[in-house]
C-alpha cells in the first residue's frame, strides 16, 4: 500500500493527540489538534491555514452549544434537582427497588438531554446517598449510575448522541443513507446502546453481590423523607422550564413521524425553524431567557466548552487526514485484521483500550466514526450500524473507570464508610476490563446477532 508524506504526518500528528489526551488532562486537544492540522496540511500537504478553519463543524459547534445552553438553565435553576427529588419521593421507599429506580431515573435524566456527565454528576449524590442508607456498596451503585448515564448519552436529545449523529450525517452520503432515515437511525443506534450497556452494568450488578442483596431485603422499607426530602414545589419559572423541555423532546420526534412529513413539508418556515435539535434549544432558551426563567450567565458557565472543542478540534484534524489519504491507510490497516464480521469487536476493543485514558466523545469517537465507510468498502460488506455502535459503545464501556469523569464523579459522592482507595482499585479493574468485555459484547451482539 502506497502512502504519502502528507498522509504518514497526519497520522502522526493525530497519534500525537492521542497520546497527550492519555497523559495530561490539562491540555485541551481540540487545539491541539487544529494547530496540529495546520501545520501538517501547510507544510506536507500545501494547503492554507483558512483553508484548514474553514474544515471547523460549525454546524456541530452550535447545536452542541444550543442543546447544552438550554439545559444548563434548567440546570441552574433548580428544575432538574427537583425533577429528581420527586422522582425518587414516587418509589415510597421499597429498599428492593433503589437499584432499579436509580437506574431508570438517571436513564430518564441523561436521555432527555442534559447528557451523560451531567446526568451523572446530578444522581451520583443522590445515588451515593441511597446506597449508603439502604446498605448497597458504592461499586455496585456506580455500575448502575455510570451504566445508565452511558446507556443513554447517545440519545438524539444528549450531547453524546449529537456528536454521534452529527458525524453520521456527515458521511451519510457515503453510507447510502437517506437524510430522512437519519432520525430513526439516531433512535436505533441510542437502542443498541441501552441494550449493550444495560447487559453489561445490571448484569454486573447482579454478578458481583447485587442478586445477594436484593435477596436480604424481604419487602424492607425506609422512610421516604430520609431519602429524599421533600422539596419545595416548582415555581412557575420551573414548570415552564419543564414545558420547554417537554417540547423540546415533541418537536424533535415530530417532523420524522411519517403521517406528519406532509405536514411540516406544506408548512416550510415550521419545518426550517425545527430542523434539528440546535435550532428548537436556541429558540426555546430564548423564550426563558425573555421570561425569566434562566440564568443565562450562570447556564453559559455550565456549557462543557472543553468537550465541544475537543470534539470540534479533532474533527478538524480528521479532516485534513481524510484528504490527505491517512484515514484510508488507518481504515486499511484494521480491515487487514478482521472481516465483516469480526470488524465490531475489533471496533469495541480498539476504541475501549484507547477510551479507557481519553475522552470518548472528544477523541476517540470523532477519530473512529469517519473510518465506517471506508471500513464497508475495504471490507466489501458489513453493517454501518452496527460498527457506529461498535465504536459509541466500546468507547463509554469503560468509562466506569476511575479514570474517567463519570467514574470518579462517583468515587467523589461514596460515604464515608467506604475505603475509597480499594473502591478506586476495584473500579479501575473493572473499566479496564470493559474493554474486553465490550469487544465480545459487540461481536456477539452487532457480529453475530446483527442487533
């Protein structure tokens, strides 16, 4: 295989990047990475520096912005942590059921939209809190929050799922998929999801000592209010916030129900206002900007600005590598060791090892998606689905480490009961692990079983 100068620099370069997000979590790779991409398409590839920014995902940048902007107001002014209080109020303090009602209830939080780090770090005190009162070990806690953060970040609505999405659209062309087939195709990969990372954490929950403990409960019950306190009822500003939300979720779901295409067609300025997530989230931030109901200072201070110009930087350095033939030399490379089968473990696996000391939405996810089409076509076959699912999956697997923010997030809430330092251990064997396990999963799953 005959590879280029420019081609072998960019590589490099993205290794570079890599690495340094695998060793020092200070340095924001995103740019890095367009600095980085500068220098490689300037120097080997004769390209202009304005021709590089030019390559920026703008369109990415301000839905990414759009959704976060909206539900960091809700964040900050109390409506979530409220929303979640209630939610645990509902369970009426069955001991049994606190594993399944965190679970379903940071599943719920994350896939409306605040994401998976934000959901985490609002249920992991919460989560943390229950664990300790009703005697469940903090790993076993952790596996649930993570596992139903994770389980959920790509939903369409989450940060994750955006940048996920924005990136299959992206090279949707190239995949042979339709633009309106790209909604149902977000809904099934946030499906392939849910189901792989809720296998691996529930099921490791009952694994390592969650089966036992449910089985000493015998019906016990505790207070309610010991839980969850019961707060003060939602302010007006809180339930038009709520509504917002709310309408968020429909205007996103609406314009790819079939009966209503007709619709949303004959009445275009409807359809050019909701044309995807960013553009609802810009207009309904708006509305409780004007009301009152945000703090749109304190909401732009919650936005992960470093996650987004990671995702961005990256996707920049992507690109320069895509034109200069290194992403084709990488996608040969992984091709000569699998089929179409066995593409998705060797997917799960990479992106898990890779994961386990990077960002995965930031770097490895903006690294690996690309790769898909090329991957069918050296390949000759296989499902795109089921690799972008390899790769989404594999990728936050292993973010129950410790090492991740949602893993230690959850170190951070444990009681003080806990020995943290063997609960850190504990969690780093298992993320590691995942990586492992998440390249059988996604074998056996998306190989094999074509989910």
């Amino acid at each position: 295989m005959d590879i280029s100068l420019v081609a072998i620099m960019s590589i490099v370069a993205l290794l570079i990047v890599v690495i340094i997000s695998c060793v020092n979590e200070d340095l924001n790779v995103g740019f890095l990475a367009i600095g980085f991409a500068i220098v490689v398409a300037g120097v080997w590839g004769g390209t202009s520096g304005a021709k590089v920014l030019s390559y920026f995902p703008t369109s990415l940048f301000m839905i990414l912005v759009g959704v976060t902007f909206l539900f960091g107001m809700a964040q900050t002014n109390g409506t979530m942590e409220k929303l979640t209080a209630y939610a645990v109020r509902a369970t009426g303090g069955n001991v049994a059921l606190m594993p399944l009602v965190v679970f379903v209830l940071t599943t719920v939080v994350t896939t409306i939209g605040p994401g998976n780090i934000a959901g985490t770090a609002l249920m992991a005190p919460v989560a943390m809190a229950i664990a300790t009162r009703v005697g469940i070990p903090a790993f076993l806690m952790t596996l649930i929050v993570v596992g139903a953060a994770n389980g959920a970040a790509l939903s369409p609505f989450a940060p994750t799922g955006i940048i996920s999405n924005g990136l299959i659209a992206k090279m949707a062309g190239g995949l042979g998929i339709a633009p309106d087939a790209l909604n149902g195709l977000a809904w099934k990969i946030h499906f392939n999801s849910e189901v792989a990372q809720g296998f691996a954490n529930i099921g490791g929950f009952f694994l390592m000592g969650g089966w036992a403990w449910i089985a000493q409960q015998k019906g016990g019950k505790l207070s309610v209010d010991e839980l969850a306190p019961k707060p003060e009822p939602f302010t007006n500003h809180q339930w038009l916030t709520l509504a917002m939300v709310v309408v968020l979720i429909i205007m996103v779901i609406l314009p790819g129900l079939g009966p209503l295409k007709p619709f949303f067609k004959a009445n275009a300025w409807m359809a050019n206002m909701i044309s995807n997530v960013g553009t609802v989230a810009f207009v309904l931030s708006c509305v409780l900007m004007l009301s009152g109901s945000g703090d749109s200072k304190a909401a732009v201070k919650v936005i992960p600005w470093g996650v987004i110009m990671m995702v961005c930087g990256v996707t920049v350095l992507i690109e320069v590598m895509d034109k200069a033939g290194g992403l084709n030399a990488l996608v040969s490379m992984m091709a000569a060791v699998s089929n179409s089968t066995t593409i998705n473990g060797t997917l799960g696996f990479v992106t898990g090892v890779i994961s386990a000391y990077s960002s995965s939405s930031g770097v490895v996810m903006p690294m690996f998606l690309p790769m898909v089409p090329g991957l069918v076509k050296e390949l000759g076959g296989g499902d795109p689905v089921a690799m972008i699912s390899s790769i989404n999956i594999g990728a936050h697997l292993v973010d129950t480490s410790p090492l991740s923010t949602l893993g230690a997030l959850c170190i951070a809430c444990a009681g003080d009961h806990e020995d943290k330092a063997k609960l850190f251990r504990k969690l780093l064997i298992w993320g590691l692990s995942m990586s492992i396990v998440g390249a059988a999963i996604c074998y056996v799953f998306f190989g094999l079983l074509g989910l």
